[in-house]
C-alpha cells in the first residue's frame, strides 16, 4: 500500500475517533490520547516523505524540461550558427547602370536607357576554394513564352508558340568560375572566365567609372576580338609575386575555346502596297564570343596577362591573345592581339590608358571559302503570295584594328559644399572632372564580300577611323554609387556613316559625326 493509500486511511480512522462520545475511563482515555498522538506523529513523517517524493518528482520534471530546453537551445544555436557560416561564406552583390542620352543623329529620339544590372554571387566552398559568378540583364525588362498544344476537332494537331520580349535586351553569363588557391603565386581557375586583354575588360563594371558609355577599343567598335565584357570558357592559372622593392607581379594565364566566326539571323516582315509580302532573312556571319558548349573549330585559344605594380595606385600590364577564329568548315586562319593598360594616380590626380592591336588573318581567303560554303549570296522565292529572300553576308571584320583610350581624371571636394544636401552624411564625398580621348583606326575593313554559284564576284575593304573626346563631371557621394554629365563628339572618315564602323550608333548614310548628352547613374552594392 502507497504512503498516500495508508495515510488517506489513518486519516479517517483519526476522524472517527475524535468523533467517539462514548464515556471512557481514565486509563482508557490516556492509552487511546497515546495512539492517536503516534498516528499523528506517523501522519506528518508520512506528509513529509510525501512532500519530499513531490520534491523529487519535482527535480524530475524539471530534469526532463531543462534536457528539452538544452536540445532547443542547441537546436536553436545549430540554426544560428548555419545561418552566420552561410551568411559569411556566401556573398551576394551586384552592380548597374542607367542613362538618359540626347544626341544630334535624325532618326534617334532622346531615350533612357537601362544599360545594365548585373548580380554577383562570391562563395567561400571550403578554405581555399571559391566560386564566383556574374550575371548580367542588359536593358532588359521580361522574357515571356507562350505555347500552347492541342488537338484539332477535324483532325491532327496545333502548336501555338509567341515571344515576347523587350528590344535591344539581352541576358548572359559574364562570368562563373571556381578557384582552387594553392598557394599565393599559384592558383587554379576553371570555368567562364574574363578574357585578361586590357584592363577595362577585367574591370568593367559600370561604377567603377567616371562616364556613362564603354570606350570605343573595348565595347563601341571593338578593337578587342569580341565586345567586353568578354568571357571565354576555359580553364588556367593566375596569382601573385611580391618582388621586394620592385612592388608585385600579378600574372593570368588561361586557354580556352575563344573567338569564332558565328552567325546572326535578322528576320524583316514587310508589307508592300499594290504588291505581295515580304520575308526577309539577313544572316551576319561574324566574329563572336566562343560557345559555351560543342566548340565550332578544332582548335583552343590562349590569353594571358602581366601587371607590374611599383607602388600602390602605378600598374603597367602587357597581355596578349591568340586563338583560331575560323569554324571548322572553313579554311583554318587565326586572330592574335597584343595590348598595353596602364594606371598612374599622383594625389588627386589620376591617368589611366589602354592600346590593342588585333590581327585577323587570312579575311580574303577566308570570304572565298565562305562563299563555296554558302553557294548563293541571295536566295529568293516566292510561295503562297509571299515573297521570300534571305541574305548571306560577312560582317565587322577587318583585317587589322588598332586603337587607345586615355582617360584623365582629378578628384576635388569645393569648401563651399560643405553643409549642403552633397555633403549631408557622408564621409568622404568628391566632384571628379573626368576627360577621355580615343582613337581606332580600321584596315582592310570588309565592305562587299558578293558571291554567286560558290564563286566570290566581288569583294572591296576601306580604311576608317574612329575618333571620339568626351568631357564628363562626375559626383561620387560614396565610392560605390557615381552621377556622371558628360558631352560626347564622335566622327569618322568624311561624308561615312558612322554606323559602318560602330555597334551603337544607328547614323544614316551620309551621317559622320554625332555629339551627344548624357546623363548617368551607376551604383554597386
């Protein structure tokens, strides 16, 4: 019997006896006092031991539910501890750039214009491995597909497919990479990774600079083989030599798939009155960043760059470039590019240049060959009450590009600012008058490359140049986000379009020069 069981029955027996009025006898009286005092006494050991087993089930409870608060807690603290470590190995960011140009050519209004927004992901896997990557959005809005497939009531089936898109946009891969330190003048770097020819390609993002247009060597004409940014998918080495008193060496070796000749299919619906539709398909085989998948060419390219730094804020870098540019199913000729960057900063001041020399070799034999390929330059037809037509053409290659950049800039903050809207809570804000000079030149540009039965029937190239100044304000109010005004000239070859020769300036035929407004922001994050 429990100690609660028997005490519950001593308890009522107590209650009994105190309720007996029956007349007893002294020494009844005493024996029966004495029984009753020992059961009480019994009754409070027993309240006691009672008391005392509540405490321990008690301690029990409270054993078991500190055990679960434990676990909570280090539950809790895991979580937090993930969180942190992934919080401190993955680091996300990004950069972009909008502008508003206004400028002299007739058939181009004023316009904003979303340049780009590009998301990095830096991610430590493991001490000393890292993954790296950049995507980018340019002056790009949405992407919408539609299709839909059903079965027809009379019989068989219908696929309906519509694109929808913004003009001009695009999204790519700019960079992503993995990298394996070994030590610091060894590391391992395999992936899409920047083509190291010239400075501006490997620093690139839009607020890192002073002006709201790419220079004219790497992005306008290019005298690089394909635009910046310029990935490759490849794989090699890079890192760092400390030289003692002579600064650092900082070198990037890489081979990859590279440039090729690639093709652009331009689709023209027209509507004629008084005559029956059109459709007109123009392919533009032209140099072109190497695939990302099966190679076109049975061959690999090389890069490779070497920056001397002196002293902090000096850099001096030769790199060059070699690689074959023709697909397999022509002749096999290659494109090879030496260039020259360099950076010097003097206090305040800052001047900043690069030089490229491109040579592709072989551009005659390779138009020859292009047109025993392709047969027919026109293919024309007509079906259906709609005429078709599709066009054949070799398109911006020259065989040799030259050109520099050289850009001057001085960072000052006027006394007067201070206390202004400019100046309010931020640490070190600067006005930086900014002004770049460029020049490309162009030989043996190929202007009509015509063919007909696999025959070349004609074939004519010209000598352009390029020349563009451009003077610009820049107001940083911290080192990561810029407001850029700057006025831009740009001429070519008199009485020449300026569209022969560039990739973003839509001039009419007789339209050689072009002054231009703009107004820009880039932020980085």
């Amino acid at each position: 019997m429990s100690r609660l069981s028997r005490m519950g029955l001593m308890v009522a027996a107590l209650i009994a006896a105190a309720g007996y009025t029956a007349p007893a006898r002294g020494a009844d009286l005493t024996s029966r006092t004495e029984a009753l005092e020992k059961q009480i006494e019994e009754l409070r050991k027993d309240l006691v031991a009672i008391k005392s087993d509540q405490a321990q089930q008690d301690k029990e409870t409270a054993r078991k539910i500190e055990e679960s608060l434990a676990q909570s807690q280090n539950m809790v603290d895991g979580l937090r501890n993930t969180t942190l470590s992934l919080f401190e190995r993955i680091k996300v960011g990004g950069y972009g750039s909008g502008r508003y140009e206004a400028n002299s050519l007739r058939e181009q209004s004023n316009t904003f214009t979303l340049r780009r927004l590009v998301l990095t992901t830096d991610a430590k896997i493991a001490p000393r491995i890292r993954f790296f990557s950049e995507i980018e959005y340019e002056r790009f809005r949405k992407l919408e597909i539609e299709r839909t497939t059903f079965q027809r009531t009379e019989g068989g089936l219908e696929v309906v497919q519509a694109v929808e898109g913004t003009p001009g946009s695009e999204l790519a891969i700019e960079q992503a990479w993995v990298q394996y330190d070994i030590m610091p003048w060894l590391n391992f770097r395999a992936g899409a990774i920047l083509v190291p020819l010239g400075r501006f390609n490997l620093h690139h993002d839009d607020n890192l600079w002073n002006l709201p247009r790419r220079s004219l060597v790497d992005r306008g004409v290019p005298v690089l083989p394909s635009t910046a940014a310029w990935d490759e998918l490849g794989l090699g080495f890079l890192g760092q030599l400390d030289i003692g008193n002579f600064g650092l060496l900082d070198y990037q070796l890489y081979v990859m798939n590279g440039v090729t000749l690639d093709s652009e299919v331009e689709n023209v619906i027209e509507t004629r009155t008084g005559d029956t539709a059109k459709f007109e398909a123009e392919v533009e085989v032209q140099p072109s960043t190497g695939t990302f998948s099966q190679d076109f060419k049975n061959a690999k390219a090389l890069a490779g760059r070497l920056a001397w730094q002196p002293a902090p804020g000096h850099e001096i870098a030769p790199s060059f470039y070699w690689g074959r540019y023709t697909p397999s199913y022509l002749p096999s000729e290659s494109v090879w590019s030496i260039g020259i960057d360099g950076i010097t900063t003097h206090g305040p001041f800052q001047l900043e240049g690069e030089g490229v020399f491109t040579r592709f070799e072989g551009v005659p034999t390779v138009a020859k060959s292009f047109a025993q390929v392709v047969g027919n330059q026109v293919s024309e037809g007509e079906t259906g009450g709609v005429e078709t037509e599709v066009k054949f053409k070799l398109a911006n290659l020259a065989s040799t590009k030259i050109g520099y950049w050289l850009e001057a800039r001085y960072s000052i903050w006027p006394r007067f600012l201070n206390g202004t809207f400019l100046e309010w809570q931020f640490n070190d804000p600067q006005i930086i008058p900014t002004l770049r000079w460029e020049q490309v030149w162009l030989d043996g540009l190929v202007e009509e490359a015509a063919f007909n039965n696999g025959v070349l029937t004609g074939f004519s190239t010209d000598n352009r140049i390029v020349n563009r100044i451009t003077a610009g304000l820049a107001y940083r109010p911290t080192p990561l986000v810029v407001f850029q005004l700057a006025y831009e000239y740009t001429w070519t070859n008199q009485n020449k379009s300026l569209a022969q020769v560039t990739n973003f300036i839509p001039a009419g035929p007789n339209e050689s020069d072009l002054h231009s407004v703009m107004f820009g922001v880039g932020f980085g994050f």
